[in-house]
C-alpha cells in the first residue's frame, strides 16, 4: 500500500492489498460469511431469517471496514516513523524528551509545588529543632563541666594517670 494513497471506504476492493492482491494479516476466510461469525442454524428469538440475513451483512461490511482502517492506520504509522526518521528523531530521544516533558508537567504541578513547600518547611523546623538541641546539650556539658562534682571527678581521673 502506497503511503500516501487514499482508500476509498466504499470502494469495492476494499481489504484488499496493494494490486488487488489479498491481504495476509487481514484476509482470513471464516465460514459462514463473516470473519468470526460461524453458521448458525438457531436464530435468537424474535429475529427473522432475513433479519439475521441483513445483520450478518452488516457485520461483514463493518468487519471489512475495520480492515481497511487498520490497513490505513499502520501505513499511517509507517509514514509516520519514516517522517521521523528523515528528522532524525530516533524512538531514543522521543522517550527523552517524553521523560523531560513529564518531569517538567510534574514540578510545575500543584502537588509537587505543595509537597515541595512542606518537605522545605519541614526540614526547616528539623535543622532549627538539632540546632537547639546541639545549643542546649552544649550548655548543658559546660555547666556540668563546671560543676564541683565533676572537678573533683576530673582531678581523681587525672591523679590515677600520674600515679
């Protein structure tokens, strides 16, 4: 199939390949006429013969519709990927920029921006939270350092070292 050929819907070779030929991957005989549909003797209550006859044709030409839009989509998609190609736009770098798409979509995002601005506050009030722990446990060595109790402990560690 030429990429850029039209196909005709209603035209009467439609499902048929290039040069009329039949179409390997979409020409599949199934009895009973349609593709998937197998002949039935029992109708479903209330449906006539003809009826049934009218829908099977139907679906026949539905069926062969969906045949030849999905011959149009893949030669689309080659078309597609041969455009690409030419442009040098390898599957590679369409996943990167995809990716840097994305990330960007994320961080502009509201729930980013949210949880961006609380993890910061919060790691905030931890720095400021070890900071006056650090601040008091300082204090609080120096006082005990300074304390009689410590001294004397201090000065009988010292003596067991010269002695």
């Amino acid at each position: 199939m030429d990429v850029g050929q039209d196909i005709n819907l209603n035209s009467p070779n439609k499902g048929l390949g290039p040069a009329g030929g039949a179409d390997p991957l979409t020409d599949v005989p199934v009895e009973g006429g349609a593709m998937g549909v197998s002949s039935i003797n029992t109708l479903p209550p209330g449906l006539t013969e003809e009826e049934a006859e009218e829908i099977r044709s139907e679906l026949v030409k539905v069926e062969e519709e969906i045949s030849t839009l999905r011959q149009v989509l893949l030669a689309k998609e080659k078309h597609s990927a041969e455009l690409k190609r030419k442009l040098g736009l390898s599957p590679l770098n369409e996943l990167k920029q995809n990716l840097t798409k994305g990330w960007q979509d994320v961080q502009t995002s509201n729930a980013y921006k949210k949880t961006q601005e609380t993890l910061s506050v919060a790691g905030q009030k931890t720095t400021a939270a070890f900071s006056t722990m650090g601040t008091a446990l300082s204090r609080k060595l120096g006082d005990m350092r300074n304390s009689p109790t410590f001294k004397s402990f201090e000065d009988k560690v010292g003596n067991m070292k010269l002695g």
